[in-house]
C-alpha cells in the first residue's frame, strides 16, 4: 500500500521529469524518507489535466519497471507522446496539473451476458480492461465521471479498441477490472 506521503513524492518525482524535459529549472531538495517503497512494481498511468480538460494520459497495466523509474518515463511519455496532443509546451507547465493512478492487479471478469456485464462494473471504481484477438483498451475508474452509462462507457471504450461500439453486447470480449489508488496534486 502506498501512502498519501508517497503519493506526493511520486507526484513531485512526475512533476520534475516533465520540468527536465522541457529544461525547466526545478526544485530537487532532497527529501529524507524511506525509499523501498520505489522498488515496488505497479501498474501506474499518469494523467495531466489543463483547465479540467484532459491533456495527456498514458500508462501500463502490467507493470515492466519499478515506480523508481517507472513514473519518471510515463510522466515524460504522457506530457510529450500522447498521439491525441501536441506535445505539452514549457509555457503550459504552470497549467497543468497531474494525477497519477496505482493500479490493482486486473482480474478477470467473468460474465455470461452483455446485461450481466452493464449490471455488474461499479462505476467510478472499476477500471475494465476489453480484448478481443489483437485489440485491447482500457478505461480508468475515472473515466465514468465523463461516461456514467456504463453502455456508453462500454461502446467507447469499444471505439477505443479499434471495435465497433455494439461489440460489448455480443459476448465476444474478453473482460479484466482493477481499482486504482489516485493521487492527484493539490493545487
């Protein structure tokens, strides 16, 4: 279990990277805490919001480098690689906020029917995970905010896989759900 403090720092690690990148002078003051908890291996996305509104979010589920490393090169990878964004400009670093989301180990979710599947994915909790052959996407819990039908969430997210929307409705899917455990900067 990561802490609130944790939390902050990994924050604060995901802050400086980005400042590097964009060659930003940044504030490294050593902080004195114990460490160990960096060596832990999780699946991690990192999201940056600009005046509320999504301006990059890229992640891995299943996690390939400890959060040591690991949140320093998503954050990196959300702020300048995210395809549906221009890479974030140093004069929108003050701007954006950024929200990091731990994620729990997907489970496989087992369900006979489409309505089996809307009835049961608790909103705003269950982050789902959709596969079918080569196609995969997934949506964090945070996304039902945008989309608290969970027919909508399942038709776009979908759309997202590259699938046609009713996809979801045929039982074809492969379906896994994590919860993640949020930290977001307090501005």
């Amino acid at each position: 279990m990561i802490s609130d403090k944790q939390g902050q720092i990994l924050l604060k690690m995901a802050r400086i990277s980005i400042a590097e990148k964009l060659d930003l002078p940044v504030d490294k003051t050593k902080i004195d805490f114990d460490q160990s908890f960096l060596d832990t291996k999780l699946g991690l996305f990192v999201t940056l919001h600009k005046n509320g509104a999504l301006r990059g979010c890229i992640g891995v589920i299943e996690p390939a480098e400890p959060l040591r490393t690991g949140v320093e090169e998503i954050a990196r990878l959300a702020a300048f690689k995210d395809s549906r964004f221009a890479p974030l400009a140093r004069d929108e670093f003050d701007q954006v906020d950024l929200e990091i989301s731990l994620l729990s180990p997907p489970e496989k979710f087992e369900y006979d029917v489409a309505k089996e599947l809307v009835q049961r994915l608790v909103p705003l909790q269950d982050g789902v995970i959709l596969k079918k052959g080569s196609r995969q996407a997934t949506f964090l819990p945070q996304v039902w905010k945008q989309l608290p039908d969970a027919a909508s969430f399942l038709s776009q997210l979908c759309i997202k896989a590259g699938l046609d929307a009713d996809e979801w409705t045929k039982g074809s899917l492969t379906v896994h759900t994590y919860r993640v455990h949020l930290f977001s900067e307090e501005k």
